[in-house]
C-alpha cells in the first residue's frame, strides 16, 4: 500500500462534523463518528467510535457515549447522563435529569444556576437498549441492556434488561431479544429460542 493510500484510509476514520455543527472544546470524538449539521455538544464530553449524531442534537457537558450508537435527529441529552454501545435513540427523545425543576433561585430570587448539584439524578442506558421516537427519559432511571422503549412513551422508572415499555407513563408489556424481537418470557438459557434469530438469551 502506497503512503497516499494510507493517508486516506487513515483520513475516512476521522470523525466527520458538519460545518454548521458546534463541537465546544474538550469533547473527546471517536474515529469514524459523524456529528451532523446544527448538533451542538459541549465540553467535556466523550462520544465513542463509529457513532452518529443526527442534525439538530444538543449533548451536555459531562455526557459519555460509547461506541457503535445511532442518534437520530433532534435528541436532548443532558448532564448525567451515561449512554452506553449499541444504542439506538430515535428522533426527538428528551432526557431529563431533574424531578423538581426550577428556573429562579429560591434563596436569591435570580435565576438559577444551570450546573449540576445535589438535585441532578444521573440516568445509565445499558448496552443494545433502544429508546424510540419522541420518548421522554425521568431523571435517575437504568434503562436496561436490550430493552426497548415505544415511540412517545415516557418513562418514570428502571427498565429492566430486554424490557418491553410502551406508554405514558411507560409499563412493562413484555420482552424483547437481543435481535428485538418481542418474546412472551424474560430471555435465558431456559427460554424457548427466538423466533427471528434463535438466540435464547
């Protein structure tokens, strides 16, 4: 291989980020992830490698996201929240991280201060999981690995490992395989291989 050809091989592994997208210092980008145009993420935060993060996407500050993970258009993800390999979140999910929310400073009568404090709950999305279009995420919840969340559902406790939740607020309807398949029991060795894939766990 010729030193060109490895330059541009090397070059097509560089994150790619639209002009119109703003990338704040110390945000740490993977190789092969494309940040598309008017997505805005703030520093510090980690994205992984081969990641996407669709147009209009705001990221906080102290937000970590792994590898491997699709981010649809016009996502909020804020502080506190750790999103790990493999997961899809569809357009316009909203995480929050907040139960009791205020914009003034009951001590100063200002505003509030938008940072962190003992009040911000912290919000883990385990691998696979999927959270679908228009979802909205409670503060201080585990979404477990392989569960799916319904379009529009909004969720206000743990989603338990290839849990199935759909509505508002979001209940337990079933289960899923890793392939996403919806099954009738909790996936184990013991359980009656997928439909689709054939997988039992």
């Amino acid at each position: 291989m010729s030193h060109a050809t490895s330059r541009n091989a090397a070059d097509t592994r560089r994150p790619r980020i639209h002009e119109t997208a703003l990338v704040e210092p110390a945000v740490e980008l993977g190789e092969g992830t494309s940040v598309w145009d008017n997505v805005h993420i703030r520093g510090p935060a980690r994205i992984g490698r081969d990641c996407i993060v669709g147009e209009k996407t705001y990221v906080a500050y102290g937000v970590t996201i792994g590898d491997f993970v699709k981010i649809n258009a016009q996502v909020y993800v804020c502080t506190g929240v750790t999103i790990a390999d493999r997961v899809m979140i569809a357009a316009g999910v909203i995480f929050t991280n907040d139960r009791y929310p205020r914009a003034f400073d009951p001590d100063g009568g200002g505003l509030a201060d938008s940072g962190p404090n003992e009040e911000t709950l912290n919000t883990h999305v385990a691998e696979g999981a999927t959270i679908g279009a228009g979802a909205i995420i409670g503060p201080g919840l585990t979404i477990g690995a392989y569960a799916m969340i319904g379009m529009g559902s909004v969720v206000t406790s743990d989603v338990p490992p290839h849990g199935l939740v759909v509505g508002n607020p979001a209940r337990l309807r079933g289960y899923v395989c890793m392939c996403g398949q919806p099954r009738p029991e909790t996936p184990d060795t013991a359980a009656p291989p997928c439909t689709r894939c054939g997988r039992r766990a």
